[in-house]
C-alpha cells in the first residue's frame, strides 16, 4: 500500500501491544464478535481513512455494496457502518481507537491522568499493571505524526468520517 508504510508499521506496534494484554488478561477481558455498542460512526485520521478504503477496494463486489451502503446511510452517533450483524466488515483494517479500545488506556484529562477501559473488561483485578497500559496521547501523537507525513505526500482534510472514508473512491 504506497504511502501506508508509516501506518502499517504503528498498527503492527499496536496490534503487538494489544495482543500482549488481551492474551496476558484473556480472563478477564470480555470483549468478543458480536459486542459493538461502542462501535460507533466517528472520524479518523486521513491515512486509517486511506487505509479503510484500501481495505474495501480488496473486498468482493457484492460485500463492498453493502459497505457502500451502509455509509451512505450513516449519521453522526449513529452505528459504525462497517457493523454488520454485530461484526466489523473491514476488521483487519478497522482504525487504531477500534484496536484499542476496552483495554486499559492512560488518558490525560483537565491535567489529570487516569487509566480508563471498558466497564465490562478487568472486573475482579485490584490493579493493572502499568506494562498493560497504553499510553493514550504518546500513540495519538505518534498517529498525528504518521498522518502528517501521509499528508504530505497525499494532500487532503486531515480527518474524515468512517463514511466520508469509504465513500471516497
């Protein structure tokens, strides 16, 4: 994929990352096929765009339609329109915040830091260790880095919908 290399590499960082605690705590983690109320229809960075887009340029005909329609179809807050039947339709390629999300994030909030993950994971734990922690701002900061250097060989808005995304080819 000419011009994702940067992209590939942080996802291949972060799926390591995530493999590392969902296996470490696979117990205690209950995020499964079919669990998608947090799935919802947001934006992304230009490059995870570009990426979803490749991503559906690789589908069969008939399910790149239904991705297709589904965009069409989507609404701020809405579900993201690559659910179907509770299962993401471009999982591979679904945006870093999908691959992160439920497992234990350090955020930086009103100059505060808190680690934060979904209700449903880690019940039963008095604690989680720190190597277990992804580091929220470093890995958006190091995403804003790939995007930028994306960019300046791609000129385009910065983010765009998951729809915006899919609907651009």
């Amino acid at each position: 994929m000419t011009g994702l290399e940067n992209y590939l590499a942080l996802l291949s960082r972060v799926d390591e990352i995530c493999r590392r605690t969902s296996e470490t705590f696979s117990a205690h983690i209950t995020c499964r096929a079919g669990c998608d109320a947090c799935c919802r229809h947001l934006s992304i960075f230009a490059v995870e765009a570009a990426a979803l887009a490749h991503a559906l340029r690789e589908l069969p005909a008939e399910q790149a339609e239904l991705v297709r329609s589904k965009a069409r179809d989507a609404r701020e807050g809405s579900p993201c329109p690559l659910l179907h039947d509770g299962l993401c339709l471009l999982y591979q390629a679904r945006p870093i915040i999908c691959r992160t999300h439920g497992l234990p994030l350090l955020l930086l909030r009103e100059g505060e830091r808190s680690v934060d993950f979904c209700p449903e994971n880690f019940q039963g734990l008095p604690s989680i260790p720190g190597s277990a922690v992804i580091d929220l701002e470093r890995l958006n900061m190091m995403l804003a880095t790939v995007n930028a250097l994306y960019l300046q060989s791609f000129p385009g808005p910065e983010r765009l919908t998951i729809a915006q995304a899919l609907l651009t080819d």
